[in-house]
C-alpha cells in the first residue's frame, strides 16, 4: 500500500511562509524540496509574488495571445467552488507510478497552466519522466514533428524504457504529421509487454487509431494534463472517472438519455427489439477519423463498435465526415455505432429542423446498424474515461438506456493513485 503524505497549508500565509512551512510527514521534507525529488521543477510553479490560481482566475482557458483556441478547450463549464476557495488541508501521494508524457499536438501556452497540472498529477501518484516537454514550441506545435514523435519512438527503439501510464499533453492539431515517423508495430509490442497505458483524446485519436491498427494495442480515451489538470477547477467527475478507468478491469458505463448528442433521439436507434452487441470498441474524434479514411493508420476491425463524438460542428459537417467513412466502407462488418457527445452544433442556417438527430437517424438509415446514443465522452465536463480497442458489450436496460462493459486492458493499482490530487490546488 502506497502512503498518503499530507501537505498542510494556512490560506492567509504568503507563497514564501507556505514553501517554508507544508512539510511532509514522512521524509520532512517541504513541497519544493519533494517535487525536486519526484523530478518536477517547483520553480515556476510556486509563484514567489501571487498564487497560481491568482495568474488563472480570470479564465480557464489559454490566454496567451499566439495560441489558438483549439477543441480540447471547448466548452467545459466549471462546476463546484469558486476558484479562490481555499484549501486549508492538502494531501499528497508519493509518485509511484512510472509516466512519461507525449506532446503529439499543440503547444500548451501557459507556464504556469502547465506547472499547477504537473504539480498535481504528482500529488496523484504520479512520477513524470519528462516534464520539461511541456514547454517546447515549434510554430503552433509542441516542438518540431521530430522531437513530438520521439516521445513515442523512442520507446519503440528502446532508447527509453516504456513506462506504465503515457499521458497527452493536450489536443488541437499535430498529430497526424507524426504518424509515418512511428514504428507502431514495435511500439504496440513493447506496451503489450509492460502494460502501458496511452491516455488521450481530441488530436490524440490519430495516435491512437495508429497504435491500434498498425500496433494491435489498446489504449483509454481520457482527460489530459493540460487541458483537464491544469484547468483552475478541474472536473472532479472527469478526475475520477480516469481514475477509475484507469484503475478498475470490470469497468462499466451506463447511460439512461441520449442528451449528450441529441435531446431529439432515444438512446437506441434499431430496427428491431434492442440486444446486446459485443465487438472491439474503437474510434474517438470523428473529425479526425473521418481525416484518416483511406490510410493504413485507421484501424479496420471485424465485428467492431465505432465510437464517435465531436465538438463546434455544424450538422452538415458531422454528415459530411460520416458520409467519408461510410462511403470508405468503414460502416461494413461492423456491430454498432456509439456517438458521445456532439456539442455545440448549433443550427443550420438554411433549415434548422435539419439537426444532430436528423443526421444520426439518416447514418442508421444507411447503414442498417444499431445506434446508442448519449455515452458521456467527449469535449464536455464530468466525461467518463475507458478503453478504446479493449473488448466491449453493450447491453440495454429495461428503462430505454444500456450498459456498456469493457473487458482485456492495461490497469494500475487503484491504491497507487490518490485522485483528489488532481484537483487540489497544490
């Protein structure tokens, strides 16, 4: 069992009585000195003149003036306290569990953004290999694509040892540039053997289809630490529900309404009476898997459940991508779709009784296959974290929704992880 090392704080003290006076009780050593010590520079983010939820307050979102607004900003509406709350007791696990993270797409503009997540990702449990990559810039992108895909291929050469949880940077756009420069086969293997656990979404589906379709290795659809952790308030939901995912080999979802995609559909789109379907799960960001039909990096699997969602696309945009892989043939064989949430579609211009459910209901139309609707993944707050090419059943209830059980991928301890820590302001 992995200790909980408590950090206390008094709110009214300065940064600098604060560094002097949280110890931790087992080593005695202050919080500068136990970030040093798990490898994460606390310089930054202990702000010698204001605290760092000071620096953010004003928004959650990036306001460096030369990065875009991308989709894993979007739309994420903060719940719970306000963000100059203060938290008079604060408790840290010891890093254990062995991260290292890639940066496959934008650049995460904000030092301090940056510094509060990986402050808190170690207060979780875990031990980041590599922190200083978060502030690497090339143009809009989180370095050069060279330097960006060594932080996968360099695990593939063994230049680096694979470690147990591979976590993203953020989203936007990248990914894809990446995809040739990666030898996925080798890759897959190697995380096969240690069990690692690539955690992304948004651009980050490019580099998961690649890892599943070239790589055969599984990988969870998930929160990341710029966009999620470093937020003021991260969600607690969404941090304990990649906990969870994380952590948990009997992991299931239930969904009662379709909401999240359509206030205008049933959760279940069938021909027949709803039964459960079992298939490899697979897909995540539909503008970026629409973006690799006809490549040799989307997987193409048999009997598959197609998993889809999106955000800030009107409706004859989602038709558009969903008539791509449909005419791509990527519909054929497979056992069902799943869509999580498609927010902020907004209304056609022309028509606006032309809509998410209408376009949803003309893909089941096409393709015959059964549709559920409303998962709770996607650029929204309170997602819930699982794998994507695990093995999935989805079962229906008797109250109109349905189940969703996922079996045969990578964990970790579940008491390795102290997931409070993700949100804390530490």
């Amino acid at each position: 069992m992995v200790s909980k090392t408590p950090w206390t704080q008094d709110a009214t003290t300065t940064k600098s009585q604060k560094s002097a006076s949280v110890t931790n009780a087992k080593t005695g050593l202050n919080r500068r000195q136990f970030l040093r010590q798990v490898g994460i520079s606390a310089g930054t983010g202990l702000l010698a003149t204001q605290s760092i939820s000071q620096v953010l307050a004003a928004n959650t979102m990036d306001k460096n003036s030369s990065t875009s607004l991308t989709k894993d900003d979007l739309p994420l509406v903060q719940d719970g306290a306000s963000s100059q709350t203060s938290r008079p007791q604060i408790s840290c696990m010891t890093p254990t569990i062995e991260t290292q993270l890639f940066a496959s797409s934008n650049v995460g503009g904000s030092d301090e953004r940056n510094q509060l997540a990986l402050d808190r990702v170690a207060c979780a449990g875990f031990k980041v290999s590599n922190p200083t990559i978060t502030s690497r810039q090339y143009l809009r992108f989180a370095g050069t694509d060279s330097q960006r895909a060594s932080d996968l291929q360099n695990i593939a050469t063994g230049a680096i040892a694979a470690p147990k949880l591979l976590l993203g940077v953020r989203g936007g756009y990248g990914a894809m540039r990446l995809l040739p420069m990666i030898d996925w086969s080798t890759l897959g293997r190697i995380m096969k053997e240690r069990g690692t656990i690539l955690a992304g979404f948004s651009d980050v589906t490019a580099i998961q289809c690649a890892l599943l379709a070239k790589g055969g290795m599984s990988s969870l659809a998930a929160p990341m630490l710029y966009s999620e952790f470093g937020k003021i308030n991260p969600d607690q939901v969404t941090c304990q529900q990649f906990a969870n995912a994380l952590s948990n080999p009997n992991l299931t979802i239930s969904i009662e309404d379709a909401s999240l995609t359509s206030q205008q559909l049933p959760s279940i789109l069938t021909t027949g009476a709803p039964k459960a379907v079992r298939g490899t799960i697979w897909g995540g960001n539909l503008s970026v898997v629409s973006a690799l039909a006809g490549s040799e990096y989307l997987p193409r699997i048999e009997g598959g459940i197609v998993f889809l969602e999106d955000v800030g696309e009107q409706a004859y945009r989602i038709e558009r991508m969903l008539y791509d892989l449909y005419l791509a043939g990527m519909f054929k064989g497979q056992q069902a779709i799943v869509f999580g949430a498609l927010s902020g579609s907004g209304e056609d211009s022309y028509d606006k009784r032309y809509d998410v459910a209408t376009v949803v209901r003309q893909l089941h139309q096409l393709t015959g296959l059964p549709v559920y609707s409303g998962m709770r993944f996607g650029h929204i707050g309170k997602k819930h974290s699982f794998p994507l090419g695990a093995r999935c059943q989805i079962s229906p209830n008797t109250s109109g929704g349905y189940q969703l059980a996922f079996a045969d991928y990578p964990t970790i301890k579940a008491d390795a992880i102290y997931v409070e820590g993700l949100w804390q302001n530490v």
